[in-house]
C-alpha cells in the first residue's frame, strides 16, 4: 500500500504511523473530553484518517482512505486540514 | 535411453544430447535435460510416487503442473532437503535426489495404509466427533498420535543454509503468466514503450503452446513462444521474469512473487541467492494465469495411472513420454479429444474414448475412422488395480463394459486461474457459457486474459490478451497495436462438472486431503451447506494445492446435495500466497544478525576495545557493564562500577537518550501544554525535569528539558520512547495547535553525551575544561552552558539520575569517540571508571528515580509520587482525563521501596505483593515489584513497587509472592529513595 504524500510523493506505507481518525476536535470543555479520547466511530467506507510520515518528510497528514476497499483517495497536509 | 521405456524416440522439447543421472528412493535413473522429475519418473515407468495424506492410498502422478496434489517429494537431503515438492515442476538436473513421503517402512509397503480399513471412521469432520473423550487424552495423547501418522513430508530441522534476496520493482504493466495471452500482450506493450514485467512459473515462456501441438502466425508453438521471448529480452523496459511464480495480489496495484534463482541447480553458486521476493508496484495487472484442468470425480479415479487428459498431451509433446502404453480418454470436454489424437500419434494403444456429452467434435470422426471405440453420453464407474488395470464404463443405455487398461486420462473441462484475483475480495461467478467460476468483478487495476478470463481455444486467448493490452495502454494514454498474432480457432466448448455418482469404489473429490464425494454429502447432510464451512469441515481445498484440481468439483458435489445450482453455491476466496512460499524468501537478509538494525553510539568502537558486553535497548547496543580481571561474575562488575562511581567518578554513554530540538517563538509555549509542570517560566541556561502525559491521563515520558535561548529549548526524553515523543510533539504543533509559532527537529543521533558521575566528576571535568568555570556558584545543579570544545559546539548540563554529583557532556556526535577518550585521559588522574547499564539502574533504583519498569503506561503521575507536579493554572495533555475519579483513588497502585526482612534474601521483579498469612489468589493481590537491585551502597538487596495504597504504609510488612520461580519474600515497605534521601550530594 502507497500514501501520497503531498511533499514526497507516493511512498511505501511503511514510512508512515498510522493515528486514527482525523475527525475528532480536541475540545474545550472538559466535559467533552471522555468522547474526544475513547469514542470513535466504526466507519465502513471513507474515513479520514492521520498518518505521520514518520520515515520522510514527518508532517502529519490526513489520508482519506476507504475502509472496505483500502483504497487510498488522497492526502494532504493536516496543517491545512484544521485550518 | 535404457531403463526410459515409455520415453518415446522422437519428438518433445528435451534435451537429448544431454542425458542426466537422478535418484528416487535411492534407485537410479536417467533423464534428458528439459525434464522435470515428473516426467523422468513416467519416461522410467514408476507408477507410484506417494501414499495420500490419511488413507496412505498409492498415489501416482496426476498433473504436469504447479496444481499436483499427488506426486509430493522431498528434494535434496540434509539442511537443503525440502519437502512437499511437486516432482511436476522440479526441473531435473544432474545428481538429483529426491524421496517420496508419507509412508513407512517403504512406498511400496506403507503399514499405515492399513488406515483404510478403518475409513468408514476416518470420514469428514471425524476428528470433531471421536477423541472427544477424556478430555486430558486430547493433549497428550490423540493429538500426537494423529500428527505422526498423518502428515506429508518432515522438516529437515537444521537452519536453512541458502540466501535470498529482494527486489522492489515498479511498472506500468504486470502479465502475470507467459503463455499465448500474456507473451502476445507483454509484447504488444513493451513495443508500444510501456515499461513491462512480464512472470511465469515455468522455466520456458510459452505456457500451454509447449504442450500442445498448435501453430501461431505461422510457427510452431513453441517457436513462437521462443521468438516472442527473445524479442521481450531486447527492450529495455521490459523485465522478463521466468522460474518467478506471482503469489499475491495486495492493496495499492502491489504483487508478492519469488523467483527461483537457483532451485533448478544441483546447487547454488558462491554467492547467489537460492530465492529472489519481489515487490511489485503495478500501473496496471494482466492475470494471464491460464486455466487448470477439472478431474472428473468417478470410483478409483485416485489410481496411479488416471491422469489429466491436459497432462498426457504434455508429458506427450513436451516431455516425449507416454505415460501408458494401452489407454482410455474420459471427457466432458472437446480438449479432452486432443489428448486422445496425440495419444494416437505418439504410438499409443487407445482403447475407447468416453464423452459424457452427446455431441462431440470433429475428432470424434477423424478416430472413429482410425478404428477406435467411442462412447457418447456415457461415463468411467470405476477404475481398478492398484496401479490402473481396468476401467468400467457404463454406456448411454445403462450397460457396464470393462476395458483394460494402464491409463485414464480424465478431462473435466477448464478452472481459470484466477486464485490471486480474489485475494482482496473480489468473489469470483459462476459463468454459463464458460462452465466455470469467472473474476468478472476483478479488483481495480487488474484484467484477466486469455483461458484465465475463459477464452479457452488459442485463437480466442491471444485476441483476449492483445484486447486486454490495448484497454490497459489507453488506460495510461498509451495507444498499442490491436492486431492479434493468428491461429485456429480450435473447438474448445466444455460442460460443467459431471461427477459419477452411484457406484462403489472411493470417488475423491481432493486427492492431496483424501476427501471423497461421499465426504461432501456428510457435511452436507450435516448442515455445513455453504462453501466456506465445507472447506473447513472436510479440509477439502486446504491442503497444500489449495484445492486447486478439487475446490470446484466439490463445490458442484455440495450444490447437487443441497438442491442449489452451482452458481448458487458460490465458491471460496482465495487467500495468498498462491502456492507455497519459503519463510526464508519472506525474510531475506533479515535473519540472525540482521533481523533489525543495529544502532551504535559514537563509544561503540572505544567500548569494544574496554572488553564491554553489550545489551539490546530497542535497536541500540549500549555497554551493559565492563569486566574487569578481579571480578568473578557480572554481580561483582556492576557492585564495583557503582562503588567506583559513588566513590569516585564513573562515565556512562548516554547518548541513546531521545533529545529534541523545540525552537521559536512559542517553543516555551507549546512546552506548557505538553508537560504537566511548566515551562516557559523556565529561565535560560536551566534545565528542568518534566513529566509528559498522553491524553486519557496516562505518563507517557520523562526527561529533562534545557532552555538555550528565550526561543530555544532543548527536549530529553527516554531511549525507547524517542519516536514516540517526537511524533506527539509534531502532532501537537501540526495538527492540535498549528497557529503556534515553534519548530521541531529530532536531534537524537547528532549528539554524543556522556554522563560524568560521582564526587570527583568536577574535578575531571574541570581538568578537560579549564575555560568552563565549574564551581558550584557559577554552576549550580540543573544548570546548562554552551561552549566549543575542539572546535566543535559542546554543551554540559549539571543533572544527576545517579544521585551523585554528576553532569552531562555532550558534543555533535562526529566528535563523539574523540570526547569519550578524552573524557578518559583527563579521568586517569581520578581514577575514573566506565560504568555501563547495569550499574546506572542500581544506581537510580538506589535513588528511587522511576524509569521503564515504573513509566509502563499504566500508570499515572499520582502514582509515581508526582501528583505535585501537575499544574493548576495551565491546559496540558492529559489533564482532564487524569482527575477520572478512579485516577484519583489512593487505592491505585503507587510507587514505594521495598527491603527485604531476611538481609540476604534475594528480591525478583514481577514478584505480586500480598499480606501476609493469605491464600495467593488474585483476589489477595496488592501490587507488584517492578524494579530490583542489589545495592552496593547498602549490601542488600532492593526493590520499586506498585502498592495498592503505598506510600501510607511505610513500615508495614507483606510477602512478595513469586509462583513462577518459587520464592515468597517477606519485603517491609519504606521510602523509595535508599541512598542519600535529603539529597546533598546533587548540589554540593
């Protein structure tokens, strides 16, 4: 399997740690913070997801990626994402 | 050619000119170059090549390819000797030895062949239902029963002696399989420019072209093949991979195969691998694996001389061998009529052709006008003989005649190899007009071609290849060639699996796991209905031919006993790798030595020459202590580094140590809220110690962190938690607050430091340093300072993990081995010692630091002690979550010493803590010892736990309980900090 990294192109996916899921926002209230670090959800499909390009570039990206199929649809900078 | 009798004068694609010499159970023969064993062993007339896997039936060669479930031997002896080779594909060389398997004392007499009387037993899922009882006889005895008598060939035991190597290779087009279709699109495409690879099992390209007697635009067959070939091996991007079988298909276009570099060799030559992986990234897959031949499921059709119809056409045309002299063609199939017209043209006697069908091909003419008996509409009952002898056939009206003969040549029509096509899911449907399973929903880069997509006649193959190259290059907007090499257009129709059922005799469905039709219909009855549970109840397609001649025939079993059509009852996914693959291959040179990296500090070489023993942390190799002449055992070496240290001054490679370079504006800032105390308040040439946490609350890292500059900080953190650290400071800088202006960078390798420890380390220091001011006002405990040293930028930080007075030196680490010698000549004058690992954790278990054992991410800073140390006034990960009221519970297990009552008692890490006077019994369990040590300082021996409660029960005393090494210790609980508790060596 091949992520594309934005700066360095498409690599071996043993370059990269995956995360989990991209979707959750470290919260600002304490309240929501159990949800923010043990619920997930069970996605069968699309997901995006953090990859850190550990072995390259080592910025971390979200990689949107299908669950049932393991094709990977693109990657960009998670830097962007959450701006 | 003596002792070859049924190898025929003329013909074939041996190699007459070059005769080669081979044993098979220690008998000799002879072959021709171009043969594999299997088709010596028939040219020499050896009826039986193997006992089947439960019945230890005889068992003679049923195929001439990679899909022989029958004719298993082990080749080679000795470390080489590999079992479960298929004498089909084992291509023969001189001296080559192989023996058969299965069977004892000899092939010939197997006494366990007696198992067959006992068959009405031995059916699908016996195991399930007998050795059930008493269930203590499981373990000790059935199970080892079954496996000695059951089983195929035996590892020979020894470390595998051979290389193997690995290749990465990228294309635009993959053909997997060098026959008409793959050969005719590898060609097409790597003349229109597209960078190709093109991989057969086989030693020859050609595919069915070698075995067959066909001509393509005008050649021979094999001709062409070869022309085709040669020309491939003039392009330059083009890869020709032959002896390579493609294993697995993966996500992301990526395919696993092993080519055999040298298992066609009596022996490899210095330095060559016997095996090659390759991973293989592919733009586009062609799954040009051609079709496998069905058998027919009739009584005795296991015999030795019931063969593939397919298999005699090539032993025939290949090979030049008739693997009978008298025969008989069962067929469902027009293929099945070509055998019987090469049987004829290479001398052989045939005694009838049997189709199941009604209307035949025009073969059946051309034969009946030669004088041979044709039967249509009818079928083969039974084969009998321990090595074939006669066949039944029952005709279209129902009336039994009994030929004899020496061979059955069955063919049940064709299976498209299609295996790896469904590795990732695909599920393969059954096709009307092709009589088979087909990939029509093939995983996304990937076409079948030619018989592997059902185009069965040569003219339709090649077509369906050229097609299937012309759609993959418009894929990449490249145009190639549509024109198709020529050839007839052969009849090619087939019928879907006919088993012949209502007859005595054993009819098998899987030769290589013994599982008859009868077997089906058991499960059926049974209600294991679907295919997937039949697989794995009857072992039906789970031996090591992965059910390539018998998934589909009993799949056509299972629908006819349940009432579904085939194409109802589905079939079974396949899973790599295709066929079987040395674990040695999947290794390569990671083995021994270099199964990992090896990391080394810029001390190695100096400690090397100190006579250091080494010990693995992660990847490093640190000093683990230094023996010296004098001291007995390793106890005596690490007790006198600690007294040399505590008493003078000790040295220790620290450089394994995480270190990360946090700068920028916002550097102090970022620090805030990845450690629980704080930092930015930090002032410039201090160091502080920081606890970091992972969000659910969890410590994840220590170490101690050092301010250069008001945007300059210098990041410690663990050796083993180094990535791990500077991967959750990127996120956190990236992802959680990437508004922050800070930067980091991992600069773990680019320094050497040294820790320079005990109450004469400022005075050797002083001596290397002369322009560092060292005395204590100007350079108090945990502070820092850069200067140059040699020209190089240097730094030393005052920090004790020892508990003595102690600092850290460090320089880039291109200076790292100048450094420790020199640390070393200015020490000589102090007497200075190396101390290694093993004394730095007595050390620190002496002063009660936490380190792995205590930081093993179950627990908390509250439970080492540092509840303290958590801001209030700031936001830090892990923050909220370490307040969980169950985090809070004084209850949980916390950090203490323990010392044992009896002075000499020996203390052991992992020992659980109970009161005293209880049964050991997890309900009573309190705790558990996480680091132990005999201290020097002391003359005992002491411990770090994890008490329920700890630190309000110093004084108490409890039992550590050890049932794995036998031990129960009566520990009393106390302070975790043994040597100099108050703290006054740190800072004089």
């Amino acid at each position: 399997m091949r992520i594309p990294c934005p700066y360095c192109g498409s690599r071996d996916i043993q370059e990269f740690v995956y995360r989990g899921d991209a979707g959750p926002t470290r919260p600002t209230h304490d309240d929501s913070f159990f949800a923010y670090v043990y619920l997930r959800d069970n996605v069968a499909g699309t997901m995006r997801e953090h990859w850190y390009h550990a072995q390259g570039c080592r910025n971390w990206l979200v990689v949107t990626r299908d669950t049932l199929t393991h094709e990977i649809e693109g990657a960009a900078l998670a830097r962007r994402s959450s701006q | 050619m003596r002792g070859q009798t049924h190898r025929l004068a003329t013909g074939g694609l041996i190699d007459r000119a070059r005769p080669l010499s081979f044993t098979f159970d220690g008998k000799a023969y002879t072959g021709f170059a171009g043969d594999t064993l299997a088709s010596a062993l028939l040219a020499n007339n050896v009826p039986l090549v193997g006992r089947s896997f439960k019945y230890h039936r005889p068992r003679g060669i049923l195929t001439a390819g990679s899909e022989e479930p029958n004719a298993l031997v082990t080749l080679r002896s000795g470390a080489h000797a590999e079992p479960n080779s298929r004498a089909t594909v084992i291509p023969l060389f001189d001296g080559l030895a192989a023996t058969s398997q299965n069977r004892w004392p000899s092939l010939a007499f197997d006494v366990l062949a007696l198992n067959q009387l006992a068959s009405p037993i031995f059916v699908a899922g016996f195991y399930y239902k007998t050795f059930m009882w008493p269930a203590a006889f499981w373990e000790k005895v059935y199970e080892p029963l079954i496996r000695r008598a059951a089983g195929l060939g035996a590892l020979s035991m020894l470390p595998d002696p051979d290389h193997y190597d690995r290749s990465h290779a990228f294309c635009d087009l993959l053909v997997i399989g060098a026959g008409p279709a793959g050969l005719a699109a590898a060609r097409a495409a790597g003349r229109a420019g597209l960078r190709v690879i093109i991989a057969d099992e086989d030693e020859r390209f050609g595919g069915r072209l070698l075995a067959e007697r066909h001509k393509v635009d005008g050649m021979d067959g094999p001709a062409w093949a070869d022309a085709a070939a040669v020309e491939l091996a003039t392009f330059p991007n083009v890869t020709s991979l032959p002896r390579t079988i493609v294993f697995g298909a993966y996500d992301g276009g990526e395919y696993g195969a092993v080519e055999r570099v040298s298992d066609h060799l009596a022996s490899s030559l210095p330095g060559q691998p016997r095996q090659r992986l390759w991973k293989i990234v592919a733009r586009h897959t062609l799954l040009a694996s051609g079709a496998i031949e069905r058998p027919i499921v009739f009584g005795g059709n296991d015999r030795p001389g019931v063969m593939m119809a397919s298999a005699v056409t090539a032993y025939i045309n290949r090979f030049a061998v008739a693997p009978g002299k008298r025969a008989l063609v069962f067929t469902t199939s027009d293929s099945g009529w070509s055998a019987a017209e090469d049987l004829v043209a290479a001398g052989c006697d045939v005694a009838a052709v049997v189709d199941a069908r009604g209307s035949p091909p025009p073969a059946a003419e051309r034969l009946r006008r030669a004088g041979i008996r044709i039967f249509e509409q009818a079928a083969v009952a039974n084969v009998a003989g321990r090595r074939t002898r006669a066949a039944t056939i029952i005709d279209s009206s129902g009336r039994a005649h009994t030929v004899a003969v020496d061979l059955v040549a069955m063919a049940g029509g064709w299976n498209p190899s299609i295996g790896i096509g469904s590795n990732l899911g695909c599920r393969p449907s059954w096709s009307d007009s092709a009589n088979a399973f087909l990939l029509d929903t093939p995983p996304r880069g990937m076409t079948p071609a030619g018989a592997a997509a059902g185009a069965l006649s040569l003219a339709d193959a090649l077509a369906s290849g050229i097609a299937a190259a012309v759609k993959a290059g418009s894929e990449m907007g490249v145009t190639i060639a549509a024109e198709a090499p020529a050839a007839e257009a052969e009849p090619a129709s087939t019928s879907p699996p006919h088993p012949v059922r209502g007859r005595p005799g054993k009819a098998f469905v899987d030769f290589q796991n013994d599982v008859t039709a009868k077997d089906i219909d058991l499960a059926a009855s049974e209600g294991f209905t679907s295919v997937e549970h039949l697989k794995r109840y009857t072992t039906l397609g789970m031996a090591t031919d992965q059910g390539k001649t018998s998934q589909v025939n009993g799949h056509a079993v299972l629908a006819a006993a349940t009432g579904k059509t085939i194409a109802e009852a589905g079939t079974i996914l396949s899973r790599p790798p295709y066929l079987p693959v040395a674990i040695g291959v999947l290794a390569g040179h990671h083995r021994g030595r270099h199964f990992r990296p090896e990391r080394r500090t810029a001390s190695h070489e100096w400690a090397e020459e100190q006579g250091a023993t080494f010990v693995d942390a992660g990847q490093w190799k640190r000093a683990q202590w230094f023996a010296r002449p004098g001291d007995r055992d390793w106890s005596d070496t690490v007790a006198r580094e600690v007294n040399a240290t505590r008493g003078g001054v000790g040295i220790c490679d620290v450089s394994t140590l995480g270190k990360i370079d946090v700068h920028g504006r916002d550097a102090g800032l970022l620090l805030d809220r990845l450690y629980v105390n704080t930092f930015s308040t930090l002032a410039i040439g201090k160091a502080r110690y920081g606890l970091m946490l992972r969000e659910d609350g969890f410590v994840l890292d220590d170490g101690t962190t050092t301010r250069f500059a008001e945007d300059r900080f210098f990041v410690t953190t663990t050796t083993v938690n180094a990535a791990r650290v500077m991967q959750h400071i990127d996120f956190a800088r990236q992802v959680l607050w990437p508004e922050l202006d800070v930067q980091a960078t991992s600069v773990t390798e680019q320094w050497s430091t040294y820790a320079v420890a005990g109450p004469r380390s400022r005075m050797l220091l002083q001596k290397l340093l002369p322009a560092v001011d060292l005395s204590n006002e100007n350079f108090p405990y945990m502070g820092a300072a850069e200067f140059e040293w040699m020209g190089a930028p240097a730094r030393l930080f005052r920090l004790s993990f020892s508990g003595e007075l102690a600092y850290e030196i460090s320089a880039p680490a291109s200076f790292g081995d100048r450094l420790v010698r020199a640390l070393f000549e200015a020490g000589s004058a102090f007497d200075v010692t190396p101390y290694g690992t093993e004394a730095l954790g007595v050390m620190r278990i002496e002063k009660g630091h936490a380190a792995g054992n205590e930081l093993n991410g179950q627990t908390t800073a509250r439970d080492l002690g540092m509840a303290r140390m958590m801001s209030q006034k700031k936001d830090f990960i892990g923050r909220v979550m370490a307040n969980r009221p169950a985090l809070l519970d004084p209850a949980r297990p916390s950090l203490v010493g323990i010392r044992p009552k009896a002075p000499d008692a020996r203390l052991r890490a992992g020992a659980h803590l109970l009161p005293e006077g209880v049964r050991p019994v997890a309900d009573h369990d309190q705790g558990f010892v996480t680091s132990v040590a005999f201290s020097p300082v002391l003359g005992h021996w002491i411990g770090l736990a994890l008490l329920a409660g700890g630190p309000g029960r110093y004084g108490e005393t409890i039992v550590a309980h050890d049932p794995v090494r036998g031990s129960d210790v009566a520990v009393e609980i106390c302070n975790p900090v043994f040597v100099d508790p108050e703290g006054t060596r740190l800072r004089g």
